[in-house]
C-alpha cells in the first residue's frame, strides 16, 4: 500500500463505540503496530465470521505487542456486534458510509488496484 493512501485514510476520525471518543485513525497505530479489519457492517454475517476467525489470533497479537483494531461505517448493529462478542480487539465506528465508488477509507484496495493499473 502506498504511504500517500495511508496518509489519506490515516486522517480520517473514529469513534471508540466503549468510550465514545474520537480519534484519528493513524492514531491507533501510532506508538505500536496494529492490524486493522474493515467491516462493511456490523450485522453482515460474512463481516461477523472474518471477526471471529481472526479474533483467534488476538493471543498471539498481544504477545507481539500488535493491536487488534476493527472498524465499521456508521453505528448501526454495532451494539450486538460488541455484545456478541463477535470480535476480540477494539471496535471503532466512523460516520462515513461505505460506498463502492466514494474516496473513503473503506476503499483503500479499490485505490490501491487503480494505482497499480495505473503504473502497468
């Protein structure tokens, strides 16, 4: 990934739905490394299952001293999602909407594969 697009997406504020605070998003991986999962909603079932599966690796990930962070667009089924522990690391929602062809955060692949066209 290039550092322009993570620079980009790096500005963008989420919320912290335990706390309610807001930050950026480069701000979680500021002090030490961190794996980021972008859900496309909190109720999608596909979104659900990637959680739980990578969930299983949060022990490894804390012994590496890596950050599990997950992040989903608006706050709708959010409190189920936490509440169903569906995930093990933290979750943080932003206001943007995922939109296929908008310039959010949730299209960091989409931006990066236009790159690569680009350069090919």
């Amino acid at each position: 990934m290039s550092a322009e697009i993570v620079k980009k997406v790096a500005v963008n504020l989420v919320k912290d739905v335990k706390t309610g605070q807001t930050v950026p998003l480069g701000s979680l991986w500021e002090s030490r490394a961190c794996v980021l999962l972008f859900l496309r909603r909190f109720g999608c079932q596909v979104c659900r299952w990637t959680a739980s599966e990578l969930s299983k690796l949060k022990p490894q990930l804390d012994a590496a001293n890596v950050n599990l962070v997950g992040v989903g667009p608006e706050e709708v089924g959010v409190d189920e999602f936490v509440q169903g522990k569906f995930f093990a690391g933290d979750v943080y929602s932003t206001e943007t909407e995922y939109t296929p062809s908008g310039d959010n955060m949730f299209n960091i692949q989409q931006q990066q594969n236009i790159e690569q066209y680009q350069q090919s």
